[in-house]
C-alpha cells in the first residue's frame, strides 16, 4: 500500500473505553496523531475488581464521545481515514460487543476495511511503533488476564513457549492487594508500597524456579503472602510495606527465571520486549534488564502509558495487519477466548488462561 495509512483503533475488552488515531507510513514506520484514554477505575474500585455489567454500560456512554474526541485531535476526519480497527478479543464479551460494533458500523458507514483485532497481538506490536523494532523477538506478556512468554515471528506469528498454569501476574498483584487492604489496581499500590520495604523480611517461595516445565504459576506464591499476613493482623504500615517487597521480588524473580528459560529454547540474540499492564513496574523492568543484558539481549519496554491498555495499540496492529493485507469482515466475531498460539498445547491447569 502505497502513502500514509491512517487507522482509527478502539478499545473496550475490560475497564478501559480507548479510540486512538495513528498513522503508519509505506516504510513501516508511525506516528500517533491522538489517544485518548477514559479509565473505568473509580466505578470498579468499590467491588475490588472489574464487573462486566458495569464495565460494558461504561463503555456505551462514553465510547461515542471518546471516538469523536480521537478524530478531533488528530484533525482527521473519518472520511480521511484507512480504516477502522477493534478490539475483538480476548476480555469481557459485553465490552467486547460495543467497541467491535461501534467498529464495524463505522467501517459500513464509511465504506472503510475493518480490522478485528486481538488484544494480545496489540500487546505484543507496541514495540513495533515505539522503537521500529523488527521481528522476530521473544515477547513477555504479563496483564491482568494473560502472562506468557511468546516468540514473536510477525504480525499473525506467534509461538507461545510458556503460560501460567492458575493466576496471570496481574491478577497476582491484584489479589495480595486487596488482602492487604490496599486499593485498586494493585500492581501500582504494591510498587508503591514495596519502595520502602524490606524485601527479606519474609520467606516467601519461588513458584516454578529452576523447573524444566516451562510455565508460570502463581497462586502459591498468592497463599504464602496471605499466610504471612495472617498473624500480624492488624497490619502496621511496615509490615504492608515488607510484604509487598517481599512479594514484588518474588514476583520478579520467576518472570526473570521463565525468561531465561526460554531464552535457552529460542535462537541465540532475539530482543526481549516486555508488553502488558504488568510491564509498567520499574523492579520487573529492572530484573529484566539484567536478564537480557547477561542472555547478550535488550530489553525494550513501551513507555509506561502505552503498556496500560489504549487505542493506539489497537489502530497500530490494525495498520500492521492492514500492511499484510489482513482485513476482516464485517461478521468476525468477537471472542472472549482467543490465544495467539491456536496451535499451542494445553499446559496443565491453563485451560482459562490460553
Ligand atoms: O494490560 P492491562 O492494563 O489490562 C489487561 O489486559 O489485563 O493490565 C492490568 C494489570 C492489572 O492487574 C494491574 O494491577 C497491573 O496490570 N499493573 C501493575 C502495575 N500497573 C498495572 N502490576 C504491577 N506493577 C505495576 N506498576
Ligand atoms: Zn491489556
């Protein structure tokens, strides 16, 4: 395709209602012309989580709005537009619903392609537009629903060499929040918290470390830091502050071993390239680092805003699959569950987290 490419990228597969404007030029390189983020935080906070019914009537009022405002600071108009793109998958079906509807409605009344985007394929190009990074490359995946280690081939291949087998790292930083009383999200009051902290201060364990299997696991590292708290009920700030240092440590310790154990599997040299809500925290990024700098690797990371879910990922990957000729259809389904690895083999347990 020949000239500049301009996407429109829509977001509501969880609590975020996102529409950005990017465009993407014949040399693959890009720009973003707008992003604009509305966070759902303060309506979820109460219940300590995402609730799918409040989270998709979220995303009805606000997405219009949201859209116009994308097209208005990057002064284009929808008639000037490539194409639309939307996130399709994988979250919460009913967001899932209105931004892919909204998406494919746009695209008929403008006579424009439609792009159904993975969420996870979003994710893992960032990197892409950020800093022209070229494929292949080892991606860690780490948010609130997914935390995998995948090798990136191009837009549309992927081999996933690892996954969790219970809980996502997020949905980790997630639950020792809420059973410290800390709010929501978790993973940005834990890093805060962890800052003054004693990281020895408790034995918590290593789930995975050292083992030939490949995956992640969680959930064991979640009831250590639960048992830890118990008897120092009530908690005193310090003793919060430990055990967030203790837990993020821990934490960082089995992404960074997952790593080098792909490492080991994947060709010699690939960057390493962390992507996901999680990907904001500076001691992961930190652990990382080092990894990468001892595996004769580097370490890229998107700035911080654009790990968090937004719009400009999804316009990005739409670009990039527009790029390949990878269109869809106005009757692509959204998919509650959809793996980038379809041909991956069920590790034990992670059934949910494919
Ligand atoms: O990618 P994302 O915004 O949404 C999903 O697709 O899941 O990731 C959200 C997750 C939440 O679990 C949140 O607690 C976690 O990312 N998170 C962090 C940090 N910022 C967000 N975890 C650890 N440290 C952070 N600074
Ligand atoms: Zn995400």
């Amino acid at each position: 395709m020949n000239g500049t490419m301009l996407v429109l990228g829509i977001e509501t597969s969880c609590d975020e209602t996102a529409a950005a404007v990017v465009a993407r030029e014949a040399d693959g390189s890009g720009r973003i012309l707008s992003s604009v983020v509305l966070s759902q935080i303060e309506e979820h906070a109460p219940f300590g989580g995402v609730v799918p019914e409040i989270a998709a009537r979220a995303h009805v009022e606000a997405l219009d709005a949201i859209i116009a405002r994308a097209l208005t600071e990057a002064d284009v108009s929808g008639a000037q537009l490539s194409a639309v793109a939307a996130t399709c998958g994988p979250g919460l079906q009913g967001g899932l619903l209105v931004g892919a509807m909204t998406g494919k409605a746009m695209a008929f009344a403008l006579q424009k392609p439609f792009l159904a985007i993975n969420h996870l394929e979003a994710h893992a190009l960032t990197v892409r537009l950020t800093d022209g990074l070229a494929f292949p490359f080892l991606m860690l995946l780490v948010s609130g629903g997914h935390t995998q280690i995948l090798l990136v081939e191009g837009a549309g291949r992927y081999q996933r060499l690892a996954t969790t087998i219970d809980d996502a790292v997020g949905e980790a930083f997630d639950k020792v929040a809420k059973l410290l009383g800390l709010p929501y999200p978790g993973g940005p009051a834990v890093e805060r918290e962890a800052k003054t902290g004693n990281p020895a201060r408790f034995d918590l364990p290593r789930p995975m470390v050292g083992r030939a299997e490949p995956h992640f696991s969680f959930s064991g590292l979640k009831t250590a830091v639960r048992r830890a708290a118990e008897p120092l009920q009530p908690l005193k700030d310090v003793d919060i502050a430990d055990i967030c240092a203790g837990f993020q440590a821990a934490v960082a310790e089995c992404l960074a071993d997952r790593v080098k154990h792909a490492f080991r599997r994947a060709p010699g040299g690939l960057p390493l390239v962390i992507a996901g809500g999680v990907a904001a925290n500076q001691a992961i990024r930190l652990a990382l680092d080092d990894l990468a700098s001892q595996n004769d690797s580097a370490l890229y990371a998107p700035p911080p805003a654009l790990c968090a879910d937004n719009g400009v990922m999804i316009a990005w990957a739409g670009a990039e699959r527009m790029a390949l000729g990878l269109v869809d259809t106005l009757d692509a389904a959204v998919r509650p569950r959809w793996p980038l690895d379809l041909a991956a083999e069920s590790a034990r347990g992670a059934g949910v987290k494919a």
